[in-house]
C-alpha cells in the first residue's frame, strides 16, 4: 500500500514523513523533491505471534509513504505539479496535511493559521492539477489522435470534467467497472481517499484544542473525511529519545499511541483492509488484504504456486490463540478451522495453505 503526502507549503509534511518512516530527511523549504520511504505497521498481535514463535524472522505489513513539495496556491495553474506529483499519483490513498500551529520562525505562507482555509484551498490544486490532464487528453481524442481504442473513454473524461469544474472530487460519485477501468491509469488525484491530518503544536497536545479546531472537524464531518490530530515536530523528536524517557514523554502529553499506529489503522479502515498472518519457527509474518478476499485469493498473495495447488486452508482465529494460550489448547476446544477455497478471509486469521503443485 502506497499513501501520498500532501499539503501547501511549510504544513509540515516532510516532519510528519520523517515521523511515519523514522527518516531524516532535511526539513529545508522550497525544496522541489519527492521522498520515498516505508514504515512498518506496527501490530500487537505480530508481537504476540513472535514471542511465542520465537521465528528467525519477523516480518510486519508495510506501508510506503511519498512526501512531495508543497502545492503554493496557484502552482497548479502555472503547470509543473504534476512531474512531482508522479509519486501520489500511483498512491492508493492521500493524507492532506495542514498546518494547525502557530510558529513565527515558521512562516505561514498564507499569513495565518486557518487549517479550513488550507483544506480548501489544496483542494483546489489537487482540483487543477486533474482539470489539466483531463482537459489535455479530451483535446487529444476530440482531435481523433488517440483513443479509438476505448470507446467509454471520452464521455468518462467528460463527467470528470464536468464533476471538477463544479469543484467536487471525482472519487465523490460511483463509477461503474468500465469508467473505473478507464481512469485507472490517471491516478487522478481527487479520486483518492483522503485522510485529514492536522499538524499541531507541542502545546496543543496537553489542551486538546488548536486554531480552527471546530471548523476543521466540522469540514471533515461533511465531507466524511477522517481527521486525525499529530503534532509531527513534536512527536519525531521525542521517537528519537531512548525508550524509557519516550513513553514517560509520551504519557506526559497524553499520546497513547504513536503517529504510524493511528494513521495505519485509518487507513486500513478507509481501504478496506485486513490482515492474516502465517506462523512458524521459520517466520511470523502480517499480510494485508481486502476485506472480502476468499481464501484461494489470499493464498496467491503469499505464493502463486499456493493459489493455484490450493486444497484448503486450516484456520486459527489470533482471539482463540491469544485467550487460550496455545495451539493444542485451540484443538482441544474445536476452534482450529479446515476451510475451503471459498472462505471469506476474516482479519486477524492465522492460516497455514494446504497446497499440491
Ligand atoms: N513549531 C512547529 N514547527 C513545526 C511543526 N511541524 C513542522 N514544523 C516546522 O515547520 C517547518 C517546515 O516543516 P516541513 O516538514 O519541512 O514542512 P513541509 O510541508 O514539508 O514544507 P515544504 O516541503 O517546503 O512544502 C520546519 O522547520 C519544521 O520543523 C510543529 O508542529 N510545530
Ligand atoms: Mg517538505
């Protein structure tokens, strides 16, 4: 799973990337790189298998993480966004930070903190930044260049057109499989989900408040976006202090759970997704997948050779292990499971593939 960093100028992106992927990425302004790193997902249950494993390898889900410079108001319009953008364009999902802190060795490039306002206003450059393409390439096929090939294209680009010059988000209606299948390849940008990320101050983790906190969340109300609260400065400096001292830190602040937890576990409700896991001596290891994926599908994410020799799955659910407290107890009880290619997939399964090939 990939998910694009977003956000105006000086919002904070490259702090909250560096708190996400535990990278140092130099926070200098104006700098026009993307960054590309990963984080693993952190999950109490993978650190419940591996001490009762004890496995040469433990191996959580990842999530990689694109951090791109800042979209400055009008940057769509001038055109170059979107070689930068190349990165969030392959993303599954979007986090649009914006800034929530006041800070005057930080200038804000809009002159005050309004956390609305620059929700708004990325919206409108992410809104552009699609308008430019789509435009570009209904020009294209209008002109018989290209395109013969797919029929549906042009009128689906045409809806987009039209959704995104009314300013909605062309992930906002239900496209059917043919359309979803034309505009896969865009990677449009306001097709995303999106998740809200209001970077705060240090002192607005204590008082629970920040400028422009009821307006951000009743713009996220509506828009059913999820909102999250990080204070990414914050945070990234106390990950970097030895374990004791952080969770006293931590606890002090009212921090339960770290950055990368509450944005993973966001976004797996967001997308949908679950995970299994596999045990042994050898290696205990996460694997994320759709709800809904049978269990022939979920075995071709391991091995394809498991897909395609599938004979069943045995099944032990993580709750059952962890109450009881071992495998044989688990028999014991009736709870270890033999389930056929058709099973629908349920979080926290632990599964070994009978296969034949
Ligand atoms: N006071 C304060 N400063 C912060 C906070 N988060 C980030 N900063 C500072 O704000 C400045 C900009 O942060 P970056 O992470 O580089 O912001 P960015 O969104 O990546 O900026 P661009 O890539 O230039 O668009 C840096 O000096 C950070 O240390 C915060 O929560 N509080
Ligand atoms: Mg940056």
């Amino acid at each position: 799973m990939r998910i694009g960093i977003v956000g105006l100028p000086s919002a904070g992106k490259t702090t909250l990337f560096n708190l996400l992927t535990e990278g140092h990425v130099e926070t200098v302004s104006g700098k026009m790189e993307a960054h590309l790193g990963s984080a693993k997902v952190p999950d109490r249950r993978i650190d419940f298998l591996s001490d009762m494993y004890k496995p040469r390898k433990t191996i959580y889900a990842q999530i990689e993480f694109v951090d791109v410079p800042g979209l400055a108001r009008g940057s769509a319009a001038k055109g170059g966004v979107n070689q930068f953008m190349a990165g969030v364009r392959e993303a599954d999902s979007i986090i649009q930070v914006v800034r929530a802190f006041d800070d005057p060795l930080v200038p804000n490039p809009e002159g005050s903190t309004n956390p609305v306002r620059d929700a708004e206003l990325l919206h409108t450059e992410l809104l552009f930044s699609d308008l430019e393409i789509v435009e570009k390439r209904i020009e294209r096929l209008e002109g018989g260049k290209k395109g013969k090939e797919n029929p549906i294209e042009l009128p689906t680009l045409k809806k987009c057109q039209e959704i995104l010059e009314s300013e909605g988000r062309i992930g906002s209606i239900d496209w059917t499989p043919d359309e979803q299948a034309a505009l896969r390849d865009y990677g449009f940008l306001t097709e995303k989900p999106v998740i809200l990320v209001a970077n705060v101050g240090e002192e607005s983790l204590s008082t629970d408040d920040y400028p422009g906190k009821a307006e951000l969340a009743e713009h996220a109300r509506t828009k059913d976006i999820p909102l999250l609260t990080v204070s990414a400065r914050t945070e990234q400096e106390i990950s970097e202090l030895p374990d004791e001292e952080r969770d006293a830190f931590l606890n002090d602040l009212g921090v339960t759970e770290s950055g990368i937890e509450r944005l993973a576990r966001a976004a797996y409700a967001q997308l949908g997704l679950i995970s299994f896991f596999t045990v042994g001596e050898d290696e205990v290891r996460a694997w994320t997948i759709h709800q809904g994926t049978e269990a022939k599908r979920a075995a071709g994410k391991v091995h394809s050779d498991i897909e395609r020799g599938f004979i069943r799955a045995e099944i032990v659910s993580y709750e059952d292990l962890r109450r009881l407290g071992s495998m044989a107890k688990v028999r014991e009880q009736g709870l270890f499971r033999l389930e056929g290619k058709d099973y629908l997939m349920k979080d926290g399964d632990i599964v070994n593939f009978r296969f034949n090939v």
